[in-house]
C-alpha cells in the first residue's frame, strides 16, 4: 500500500502543479481579455470623438489608382508650369521690344494727324480707336449673356 500511496503522492503533486499552472494561465487569459476589451473601448470612443474627420487609409488596388492620379497631377503641374514660364519669358521680350520701338519712334499720334489732315480723313485713327474700344465692350457683353444663359439652361435642367 505503500508503494501506491508514494505513487499517488506523487501523482496527487503533479496534479495540483498543473491545476496551479491552469489557474495562472486563466488569470492571465482573464486579464488580457479585460486590456483587450478596454483597448476596443478606446477604440470606439476616440472613433465617435473623431468621426467623419477619420482618414481612411487607402490599400492594394485603390492606392495604386490614388498613386496614379498624383502622378498625371504632377505631370500636368509640371507642363502647365513650363508653358507659364515660356508666356512670361514672351511677354518679357515683347515688353521690352515695345520699350525699343517706342524711343526709336516716339509718339507717332502727332505724325499720323497731320498725314490724316492732308489726306482729307482728319480723326479716323481717333474713330478706329474708339471703334475697337466699342468691339471690345460688345464682347465683353455677349461673353456674360453667353454666361448667363449658360446658368439659366443648367438650371432649367435642373
């Protein structure tokens, strides 16, 4: 009786070793159980705090599309900031050339009145000016009809 009683003994020991190790281990599960539920807690709290303001974290396919998009971005940025450059480069050099023809020549509004007055036409550079200062206007008014008509037609449709 001896010899089962040291086996179960023995037995008895090792048994309330891993009924000792069992309960750690659910003590343990218990705890990370709880940290988890706290941590989605604050989770939801920060997402109800934050809400629509949220950013959305693109991946796969739909970042490849967003990468994309940048991409012909910035090729369009780069070709629309080399054709300004090339129009300020031009306007530079027609200024300039104005600035050249206007020392060379002076005003030349003197010279033309008085070959208008010998050609009998006194006033019609004064006329053909105030001619395409009218043209202008006219377009500048048919521009805005055109405009407004535009509004009037998208709402109609609307």
């Amino acid at each position: 009786a001896s010899a089962s009683d040291g086996q179960l003994g023995m037995f008895s020991k090792q048994a309330q070793v891993v009924a000792r190790k069992k309960a750690e281990l659910y003590d343990r599960l218990q705890m990370q159980k709880e940290e988890l539920r706290e941590a989605e807690q604050d989770l939801s709290e920060k997402r109800d705090k934050h809400g629509t303001k949220a950013v959305k974290v693109l991946k796969g396919p739909e970042f490849q599309r967003y990468a994309d998009s940048l991409k012909l971005k910035a090729k369009e940025y780069k070709k629309k900031k080399g054709e300004l450059s090339s129009i300020i480069a031009e306007k530079g050099i027609l200024s300039r050339t104005e600035d050249i023809l206007k020392t060379r020549h002076g005003d030349q509004s003197e010279f033309l009145a008085s070959l208008e007055k010998s050609k009998g036409v006194q006033g019609a550079a004064q006329l053909q000016g105030q001619l395409e200062q009218v043209s202008e206007q006219t377009a500048e008014i048919n521009e805005a009809k055109a405009l407004t008509l535009e509004g009037i037609s998208k709402t109609v449709q609307e």
